[in-house]
C-alpha cells in the first residue's frame, strides 16, 4: 500500500493525519467515485472490523470512494481510549472528512460511531448525501451510563472523576472492565441530540437488533421521531445482538448502503 502523507486526496491506502495538539488518527483509504462512504466504528472498536471491511468490499466492487478510521484512543491512533471525549471523537471525524475526502459522502456509524457520525453530519451537513446508524449510541454517555449509576456511583465519579464498573454480561466474576471519567460524562452533555429536534434532511437509515444489550432499540425509534429529514427508514432485526456482524447482518448492511448509493446517483 502506498504511504499517504497528511492532505493528499486521491490516493489509495494506510495513512496518518496529524491534528493540532500532536495526536495521530490512523486511517485507510479507497479512492472511488462520488458519493464516498466513511466509516465510523464504536466505542472500544477500531476500523478493522467485520462491518467496515464489508463496506469497503461493497465499495470496491462499484467502484466508490471509501474512507475508515480510528478514533482517538482506539486500533492504531494515538492517545487513551480512556482520555477521550465525544467532542474530541466528533470534532477528529470531521478533520478526517474534510481533510482526506472530497464531493458527497454517506457516513456510516456504528454503536457510538452512530453519536459521531450524526454529530459530523450535522458539522458538515451540505455534503452528506446519507446517514446509516447501526446500533446508533445516541446520549449514550447520559442515557446509558449517567442514568444507570447509583447514588454512591455518581458520587465517586464526581468526586474522585472517574469509576469503574464491572461488566455486568460477563456472569464469571472477572475484573472490572468498564472504566470512565468524569470528563466523558461531562463532555457528552454539550452534545446530547435526543432531547430536541436533529436538523438533518439527509435519507437516513436505522438497523438496530432487539437483542441488543448494550443500546436500546427503542433509541433508534427516538433518533428518527427526532430528526427533521422525511426520509428515515428503520430496520428491526428481532434475533439482532448489538453488533450485527453476523453474515446476514453484514449483508443487510451492505444492501442498505448500496441501496443509498443508487439513491444519490440517480
């Protein structure tokens, strides 16, 4: 694969883009005709992962231009997943898409690459052609975290700035694995999208399991009674985890994606 150096479009590979305070966001990149798909993954996740590299198949095969990333702490960047913030996660995509895409894109974001991606989306509205969430973890710093700590919880947290949680799914006794700070909780309440109307006109197309255990379904159904755009079709698959990485999952995905992209050729 060719070397990519910060700012070159065009160019088909691996590559670094450094940010302002020294920090390096790891990336790969297809280059394609317009509209590109830009992938965003979750929380703990990175842009290796079975739905990022069924989409750059798909992209690929017709010739798209294709764009996948990992965040801030996360695969190959630099820092501490433990030292970010949704600011920093959404404020980074948007440097990424601006600064190694060209033309109309459709984001697609995974879990809190979902979060993300709307918040990019919202950034750079005028050249979003399409928003695919996928488990989409709107809120879920006040939602799905905030909200499910105790008294004594929440004061250790605001007291000592950060916790850490035991991972409830485990059921065999293993160490604590959730660890958060303060700062995390904090920041994502300068972000919170569910609690007013989303300014987006974009088609948007929500898939999101039932069997999820981490992100509720229901998100999904409030993510799209939210967003202004007409546009919103949402996929509910009754045997779906939170990952939605199976074949058929990824299938589905794909078929999603590709459906879009006919959409914004035509």
């Amino acid at each position: 694969m060719t070397a990519i150096r910060d700012g070159e479009i065009g160019l088909t590979g691996r590559g670094i883009l450094s940010r302002p305070d020294g920090a390096t966001i790891s990336y790969n990149r297809l280059e394609g005709k317009n509209p590109g798909v830009v992938f965003l993954h979750g929380y703990r996740s990175d842009m290796s992962g079975g739905k990022a590299l069924a989409l750059e198949e798909l992209c690929r095969a017709r010739g798209q231009a294709f764009l996948r990333f990992d965040a801030f702490g996360h695969g190959e960047s630099s820092g501490d997943v433990f030292d970010g913030t949704i600011g920093r996660w959404a404020a980074d995509a948007v440097a990424v898409i601006e600064a190694l895409t060209s033309g109309p894109q459709i984001l697609v974001g995974s879990s809190m690459g979902g979060w993300v991606a709307t918040l990019a989306a919202l950034d750079l509205r005028a050249r979003v052609a399409g928003l695919v969430g996928i488990a989409a973890a709107l809120d879920f710093t006040e939602d799905l975290i905030w909200a499910d700590l105790d008294l004594d919880q929440r004061r250790t947290l605001l007291e000592t700035g950060e916790i850490t949680l035991s991972d409830d799914e485990s059921g065999d006794g293993a160490e604590p694995h959730w660890r958060f700070r303060r700062a995390l909780i904090d920041d994502g309440r300068n972000y919170l999208l569910l609690r007013d109307f989303i300014n987006l006109y974009c088609p948007v197309r929500l898939i999101h399991g039932q069997r999820d255990s981490d992100v509720p379904w229901r998100t999904s159904l409030h993510f799209a009674e939210m967003l202004a755009s007409d546009e919103v079709e949402i996929c509910l698959v009754k045997d779906g985890d939170h990952r939605l990485s199976r074949p058929e999952d990824l299938d589905r995905l794909c078929r999603t994606v590709d459906d879009l992209l006919n959409r914004a050729g035509d």
